[in-house]
C-alpha cells in the first residue's frame, strides 16, 4: 500500500503571516493538532502543532497582560526542519518515520507542492487494516527454520482446513536459525489447524494452553 492511498487531500493549512490565533481558531474548528505552513506560492515552509503553541504560550495567569501574543504570526513558532514523504512512499516506509522521529504528522509533497497529510492515527488504522485486527480472528504463531519454503508449507497446511489466511508477519528469533511465523485466520476456533501444524512437526507457540489440540 502506498501513501496516496489513505493521506488526505484536503489539508487544512495556513500561510506564514496569519496570525497564532489564526492558527487555533484553525485547530479547534477542524479538531486537528497540527497545521502545515506554506508561503505565496503554495510550497510547504514549516509546520505548527497545538504543543508549539502551548510551549511558546504564556502562562494562563499571564493571557491578559501578553494578548499581543496571539497577534504575532505563526512564522515566529513554526518548525522549518519539516519530515515530508511522497505519496509514491510505502506505509510500511513511513510508518518508520514516525517511530524513528517521534513526530504525528507527515506533510506529502510532489513536485516542490504539498499535496497531502497523514497523521499517526491515519498509520495505526491502516496497520489494523493491513493486518486484519479488525474482524473476527485468531491468532497463531508457528516457529520454523529460517529457510526458503517455511511460508508456503504452513500455508499449505492452514488451506486444506480451508480457513482464509487475513494476514501474514514474520519475526526474528532469538535462535537466528529459526524464524516465527505469525497468521491471523477467519476463524475463532483454530483448534484444529493448530493440531495438523504440529502433527507435521512444526512448534506452535501461540496458542499453548492445555487442550487446545484436537
């Protein structure tokens, strides 16, 4: 899946003379956090959150005696040194980014112009999605050999129960002879598969309590 894909177009900006209170008038009435800057000529220049706003705010004793504050443009707060990504990017690229960098957002560019936005809440849903959390499921785990073919052999097992197989993870082990493989399957009883896995001698490790074969 690429980034084009789920961030949304219809970003909502501001320019670098508006003003801070311009900004949260912005923010409260769209229910967002973070506001790409951009200059004349429509090309991304900074990036301003609701903690950017906070952190240079004065303190709410203090909102009466420094009201200039607000009037001040958002060019003075904005954070110039923005992360961007192309909408070409795959999600599982930029999911990295948002863990390497701690940051919420990700303005999308093309061609020198912002295009876009995603927000780590956009990353977290299209990971459930990805994975299939989000419907009626289980979960297993199966440890093999790191060698080629492991994939399609458990595979092969999981098909003649004919259950779908929603998603697929791999795992490194501690043992880098040996690799987990993670299934998530439409079924909520994997009793069964979880029997024929380990009858071919592969070592389920997720599902193990007592009783669970058949």
């Amino acid at each position: 899946m690429i980034v084009e894909q789920i961030m949304k177009r219809n970003v909502i900006k501001i320019t670098t003379t508006n003003t801070i209170k311009d900004a949260i008038q912005l923010m409260e009435k769209h229910r967002i956090r973070h506001l790409p800057v951009i200059n004349e000529t429509d090309e991304l220049v900074g990036i301003i959150s609701d903690r950017d706003i906070r952190d240079a705010s004065p303190s709410v004793f203090d909102t009466g005696e420094h009201s200039e504050y607000f009037t001040n443009p958002v060019s003075k707060i904005m954070v110039t040194d923005v992360i961007t990504a192309h909408p070409l990017d795959f999600v599982e690229d930029v999911s990295s980014i948002f863990y390497e960098h701690h940051i919420g957002c990700l303005p999308i560019e093309e061609d020198y112009k912002l295009v876009g936005i995603i927000t780590e809440t956009d990353i977290l849903h299209t990971l459930v999605q990805l994975m299939g959390a989000h419907q009626p499921s289980s979960q297993i785990e199966v440890q093999v050999e790191n060698i080629t073919g492991m994939l399609a052999e458990i595979a092969t097992i999981i098909k003649k129960r004919n259950i779908n197989i929603t998603s697929v993870l791999v795992y490194p082990c501690e043992d880098l002879q040996k690799k987990v493989l993670v299934f998530r399957l439409q079924t909520m009883d994997p009793r069964g598969v979880i029997a024929d896995i380990e009858n071919n001698g592969y070592k389920v490790l997720w599902p193990n309590l007592p009783g669970m074969s058949v």
